[in-house]
C-alpha cells in the first residue's frame, strides 16, 4: 500500500475523532449563568434565568431553597421566586456539579395580626382576645411552639400562650416581691428579658430584684444569680449583684449572657454558676470614655446568632460581639432616628427585641418608632412590618393587616418559629407576623 494512502487514512482517522470530541465538548459543557432579568423580587413572582447549557435535568435554587421552573426556550428559563428564600444566591446543579450565579434580594412579604391580649389593662387568663396583660416585655418559644412572655408590670408574671391562643399564667401570684418557690407561690419585681435553655429551662431578668431567675418545666422557680442590691460585683452567682437586668440569652453550652441596663455591661453567668464581667480580654468591652465606639447607651435587646455571636441592641446602635473578642457595630450610627438603607448609615430609636431566622436575617423591634426592621446579610436595613407614621404609641389600638398598614403600639420582644413566622410582644398584646 502507498504511503501517501496509508498517510491520508490516518489522517482522516485523526480528524474524525477530533471532530467528535469537539462535538461532545461543546454540547457536554456545564451550565452557567449569563444574567437575570431582575434582582429583587417577592414569593411567587416569576423572572427570567438567562443561562447556557441548561438543560430540563438541572436544578436552580436560591439561597439553598429550589425553584420551580416554568419554561425552557433556550437560554432563557421563566422561574418561580419560592416561599422564605430569603436574599442570597441562585445555583444550578447538575447532578454533580453546582455553578453559583447573582445574588437575588428577597422581599418579604408579611401580615400581622393579633393571637391574644385585649386593649383593657389586667393580667386575666383566657383565649384570644379575652385575655389581657399588663404591659409585655420579652418573649420566646418553646420547641414545642409554645410561647413564654413577661410582664414588665406590677403583677410581674411569666404568662403562656400555647398555638391555639390560650394564655395561662405559668409563674408568679401577681405580688410584687422576690420569693422563689411553687408557680403559685413564686414572686418577682417587672421582668423583662427571657431565655430558654435546651433542658427547657427558662431564665428571666428580674429587673428590680437585680436578678435572674430560672423557672424549670413544671414552673418552680429559683434564684440563679444576684444577691439583691445593686451593683457590679463578679464572682459566685450567689454573691454577684447587677443593675437593671434586661436582655438575656443562652448558648448551647448552658452560658447565660445578661444585658446588665444599669452598669451599660453585658455579663457572664458560666454554666457552673460564676459571673463575670465581659471585657476585652474576653468578649466585649465596658464603656470607655477614651473609645466612643465600645460605649452602649441604655442597652436592652440581647441574641445569639448562627455563630455564636452576641448581637447587643441599644439606642441607636446594634452590636456585634464575636466569639474572640471583637467588638463593632453591625447596624446604626448611633444617633437615635429612623433612616433604612446601608446597615452603617441606618437610625434606630431604642432596639429592644432581637431574634435571627435560619437565613441569617436579623429582626429588631424598634420600639419608638413603632416598627419592626430587617438587617438582611448583606448589611441592608429595611421596615419590615409597622407603619411608623401612623404608630399609635403605648395605649391606642393597634391595627392588624399588611406589613405597609399595620401598626404597633409599644414593640418588644421579639420570637421566632420553625417556619420562620415572628412573634412580638406589643404592649398589652401579642402579636403574630405572617412571613412569606
């Protein structure tokens, strides 16, 4: 055989195979994004993923959640925003392979209603609308949607309101006092913060007893740290004292962290029962006339986050402690206000509730602008439920509806539930924000 033949078969053979493998490299590529028609949206709305090489076997999720897919004409594929994605990225995976894209802004979309309390001042069981409070401060959640609030009031009782509505009054005879004991027997002086531990063991702030109280499941309560007088005295919890406790939260550990109002402080109470006053050297830093930014002012609010981290609400600022030591500002600038927008040129009144969802997202409730904000992650501030102009202020009704028209009297304490819906303790009532 000639070897110019023999040459141009094998020549022809190389360039078949070529061709194939460049075939199968163009149509086996990943998918990947080009674009989206729009970066901001709301539940059930619909927009465009502009991507190459998808094909109807990939997946697309925002923010972790997946989306339905609508359409495929192309490279343009027609989704559905899903319920409580929250602002993040959108994906698409293939299988093995997950391609990350442009960073969608979620729009909540809420309704707020009203589950139990009525406008008449008293400390009345019952259901719904038929009971009544004296003046809410804190609250928090059970795992079993049970939810636990205080009264900041004379009657100063810890009261419960399971998930049909009905409120009991779960510790405290309704005296002015400091007795531990039997529910029924049990007295405080205005309670503010709550906390629950994962024994379900709850802690509340006795603020004028200078002390934190625990209650156990069967409602039994018992000192757990402060001595009584006022002060800002470290050491074994028995003997320690505080001033004005407020805010109160519990790690996974069994440490107690206590907004301490009066000393403008946050404490430790070790699960061993040992108080310690936070300081640089551990997590946050006293008021430092020589540092105006590691100053709080009439500090409240107090939360842990997904990281372990303490968020620390106050007038005009929301802090950050992180785990080793550093102290900043996650949100405001200190001069009390209303401004949304950029976390570091957002105003806040007074920050007095603070609760995080599974999306990072952190919730305060600006109790004298009438309003309940968002952080979202990315650090942007927005009105989340109230209407601050037409905020009634502490005494007047409030309004039930959407997020835009609904109104607050006096927001507090602020909750959150496994499918991501808030919970706020609003002057003589309890209030529920519907999420989407």
């Amino acid at each position: 055989m000639p070897y110019r033949y023999i040459l141009f078969l094998i020549l022809s053979f190389l360039s078949v195979i070529s061709c194939k493998k460049s075939s199968e490299s163009a149509n086996s590529g990943f998918a990947d994004f080009i674009g989206i028609s729009s970066n901001t949206g709301t539940y059930d709305s619909t927009i465009t993923i502009y991507a190459k090489n998808f094909s109807n076997h990939d997946t697309i999720e925002l923010n972790g959640v997946p989306c339905s897919v609508v359409s495929i004409q192309g490279q343009d594929i027609v989704i559905t925003i899903p319920k409580g994605a929250g602002t993040g990225p959108f994906t698409i995976t293939d299988g093995t392979t997950t391609v990350t894209g442009p960073i969608f802004y979620f729009k909540y979309t809420s309704y707020v209603t009203t589950i139990a309390g009525s406008q008449d001042d008293g400390s009345i069981d019952g259901t719904g609308l038929s009971a009544t409070f004296i003046f809410l401060d804190d609250m928090v959640m059970d795992p079993a949607g049970i939810l636990f609030t205080t009264e900041y009031s004379d009657s100063s009782r810890v009261r419960e309101v399971n998930s049909a509505g009905v409120v009991t009054t779960f510790a405290g005879n309704g005296q002015r006092g400091s007795i531990d004991g039997s529910p029924n027997v049990a007295e405080f002086e205005q309670l503010t913060g709550i906390s629950i531990d994962a024994s379900h063991n709850l802690y509340v702030s006795d603020y004028f007893n200078q002390k934190i109280r625990k209650i156990a499941p069967d409602g039994s309560v018992t000192t757990f740290a402060g001595n009584g007088s006022v002060g800002l005295v470290d050491g074994p919890a028995v003997s320690a004292s505080f001033n004005g406790p407020t805010g109160i939260a519990v790690d996974s550990a069994g440490n107690v962290y206590v907004a301490d109002n009066g000393n403008n402080a946050v404490r430790r109470i070790s699960a061993d029962g040992n108080v310690t006053t936070l300081t640089n050297n551990g997590f946050i830093a006293l008021s430092n006339s020589n540092a105006p930014h590691s100053t709080f002012s009439f500090p409240w609010a107090l939360c842990l986050d997904h990281h372990g981290n303490l968020l620390l609400g106050d007038r005009g600022y929301i802090w950050k402690i992180t785990l080793n030591g550093s102290l900043s500002v996650f949100a405001g600038i200190g001069t009390p206000g209303f401004a949304d927008g950029p976390a570091n040129n957002a105003q806040f009144e007074q920050v007095e509730g603070l609760v995080v969802d599974e999306h990072y997202n952190v919730y305060a409730s600006d109790a004298n602008n009438f309003i309940i904000r968002q952080i979202n992650p990315y650090g942007t501030v927005s009105t989340f439920a109230g209407n601050r102009n037409e905020g009634p202020g502490y005494g007047f009704t409030d309004i039930d509806g959407p997020w835009q028209t609904a109104t607050f009297s006096s927001p507090q304490g602020l909750t959150i539930d496994k499918q991501g819906n808030l919970y706020v303790s609003d002057g003589y009532r309890v209030r529920e924000i519907i999420v989407q």
